[in-house]
C-alpha cells in the first residue's frame, strides 16, 4: 500500500506478506519509514478490516502481486477508484520456475525480510542479488541446521533466549538468527555480536538502529577477553585458529545449549604434529598434511565436547562449490551427562600418536 497522505510524515508506504506463526495463517505488516521499519502482524480479519479503514483515506495506491497476476487499485482525488489487472510480467516462466524452487528450497528463512535488502542480499524487490547467491544459500543453511537443534533442545519454548556470535564480522548470520527467533518463533532475544574491528561494529549498530531492532547489538572485542553469561546458543563461524577454541570454551563454561562453530585455519596443531614414518609418502604432499592438520584439531574439539556433556556432530555445512570453510561442529547440551573416562582416554592417545603436546580448548577447560 502506497501514496500515504496520513499523520505519520516518515511513512513511505507497507509491503503485506503472508505468514504462519504458531500454527496461525496471519498477514505480516511491514511500515517503511524514511528512516526504519516497523513490523505488525495481523489476523485476517484484522487485516480485511485494516484494509477498509485505511484504502481511499490514507493509502491511495494498492499493489497486489501474485505469482500470476498483478494488480493496481489507485483512489482519485475526487474518489473515484481504478482497478488494472494484468499478467505478471516481471516473471519470466524461468523466474516462475526458480522462484517457487527457491521458495520450496529455503523455507526456512523468506526472501522478503528487511535484515535481507538492507545488507545487500536482495535487492527492493526481495530478489536475490546474484553475486550473494552463495550467502543466501549459507544463510539458509544455516538456519536450517540450527532450527533442528533449537527443536532438540527446546530452546523454542524458553521465555527468553540469550545467543553470542563470536568473529560476527558484516553479521549476515547475526541478523538472520536474531529475525529467526524474533520473527518465525516469537520468542524474545539477546543476541550480541562479537568482533575486533570497530568499523563492522559501528556499521552493523548502525544496521540495526535502522531497522529499529530491538535485542541485537554488537561489542568491539576479542573473543579470547570476553567476558559472558548465560549464553543459550553460542555461534562462532569461521573465526580464526584458536578464536573457535576460545568460543568453544566460553559455550561449555556458560552452560550454552547449543555450540555452533564452522571453524577457520587450524594453524596450532599442524607443527606439533608427528605422523608415522609409514605415512610419510602421503604426507608429504602439503594439502595432505593440512587436511589431516584440520581433521585432528576438529576431531579433538569434537571429543572434547563431547567429554564436557555435549552430542556433537561434525559435518559438511554446505558443499564444496558454496565455500571452501564449509566444516560445522555442533554440539547439543545432553540432559544427562555421561561418564567421560573412556572419551578422555581417547584423547590422550590420539595426542600421544601425534606428539601433540597443546590444543588450546584443552588447556582452556583444564585451567577455568
Ligand atoms: C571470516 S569472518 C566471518 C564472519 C561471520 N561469522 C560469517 O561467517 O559470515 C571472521 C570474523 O572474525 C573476526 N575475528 C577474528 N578473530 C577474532 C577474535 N579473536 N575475536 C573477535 N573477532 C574475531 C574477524 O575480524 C572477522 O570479521
């Protein structure tokens, strides 16, 4: 609905989508502001009632798209009203294709949230941007894996959900966590992005003002100094090294849920490494020996975890052609812990193979 001629200066127009919130099919009310948006959601009744109200005496502009059909209601100064329908010409058959395929495909996050347009995913008419094809794809994967955690864990029916992103950077996956709570779950939240550099900080502040989000905000710091409590979900993708180990122990020591970490360049195992002389003619080829690098550094935080009263999982994020960071270790709180001797035993013999004398999350849960 467009061509608002009302009380509230700033309102440009409202794009109305469909929605189901617990079970209810509701019309979602997006107000843009000049400067922010604002989100409503309203039953149908409401809504056909909102319609009535507000068509002709604040909005004198309606669009309605389908996937195909468009049509253009306007209201004249002297109230007369003009209706045009016609076939929805922006979609070509492809498009048509490729949209209910994507549609079908990433159910899990839609296309036409604000958090989307504003970092640059979609463009004003909720479309994919390509060159962020790869990112709304992550985005939704990543969704979607957490979604089946939040369901193990019953994190959905909690009254509040506290969730750190450690190495947040532009916050792609920040956002889209905090709007999956908010939005699809309805469940209120705190999510605080974590990262070094001042300027992605500011810039991802500066992001959620404009969206008037409220439960979001991002701290310049190092994950290695931060300080926190009671963390729900804590998330680390593709923070460097040892930064995953520092998040990992800050998930355990707080008690978190669910830990979520893609981790990044495994740089402290690969030099204490010793590998059979047996291996040697494998190993000497150098992305062998980085595979296998990676391969125990992750492994040794999966058993860790597990050892620290967690189920963990190591597995491909997304495939191989998205991103070459494409490894998850997620790790699920157990309602019951385990008795851990043989997982520590575990441990100290896969370090003993390799001479590894440290790994970082191990010294950091043997001194806290
Ligand atoms: C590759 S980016 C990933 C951003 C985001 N998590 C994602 O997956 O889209 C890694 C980010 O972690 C930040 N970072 C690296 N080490 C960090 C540390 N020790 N503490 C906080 N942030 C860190 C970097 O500045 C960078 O922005």
């Amino acid at each position: 609905m467009s061509k608002y001629k009302g009380d509230e200066p700033d309102l440009n127009r409202i794009t109305i989508r469909p929605v189901v919130l617990k079970n209810q099919h509701l019309l979602s009310f997006l107000y843009e502001y000049k400067t922010n948006h604002i989100t409503k959601n309203l039953t149908i009744e409401q809504s056909i009632a909102f319609f009535q109200a507000e068509l002709g005496n604040h909005f004198f502009n309606a669009h309605l798209l389908s996937d195909e059909w468009e049509m253009q209601l306007s209201v004249t100064k002297k109230g007369k009203v003009l209706m045009k329908k016609y076939p929805n010409k922006n979609k070509t058959t492809q498009d048509k294709t490729n949209a209910s395929h994507d549609r079908a495909k990433n159910r899990f996050v839609e296309q036409d949230r604000p958090y989307l347009r504003e970092l640059g995913v979609t463009d004003a008419r909720s479309n994919v941007i390509p060159a962020m094809s790869r990112k709304w794809k992550q985005i939704n994967k990543f969704i979607e894996v957490l979604s089946r955690a939040i369901d193990n864990t019953g994190l959905a029916n909690h009254q509040k959900v506290h969730i750190a992103d450690f190495g947040s950077g532009k916050a792609y996956l920040t956002f889209a966590v905090h709007d999956y709570f908010v939005d699809k779950l309805q469940v209120k939240t705190e999510v605080t992005g974590v990262e070094l550099r001042q300027n992605l900080v500011d810039l991802c502040n500066k992001t959620a003002h404009k969206l008037s989000l409220e439960g979001i905000k991002f701290e310049q710091g190092d994950v290695q100094h931060f300080k926190a409590q009671g963390i729900n979900i804590m998330i680390a993708l593709h923070a460097c090294d040892i930064a995953t180990d520092y998040a990992i122990h800050m998930g355990i020591r707080t008690g978190a849920e669910i830990i979520m970490c893609s981790p990044c360049c495994h740089k402290q195992i690969r030099p204490q490494m010793k590998s059979p002389t047996m291996l040697a003619p494998l190993l000497q080829h150098g992305i062998h020996m980085g595979q296998e690098a990676e391969m125990v550094t992750d492994g040794l935080r999966a058993l860790l975890l597990e050892a620290n009263g967690y189920d963990t999982q190591v597995f491909e994020f997304i495939s191989l052609e998205h991103t070459s960071k494409n490894k998850m270790i997620l790790a699920q709180k157990r309602k019951q812990p385990r008795d851990n001797t043989a997982i520590l035993a575990q441990i100290q013999s896969i370090k003993e193979f390799y001479g590894i004398k440290e790994q970082c999350l191990e010294s950091l849960l043997m001194s806290s």
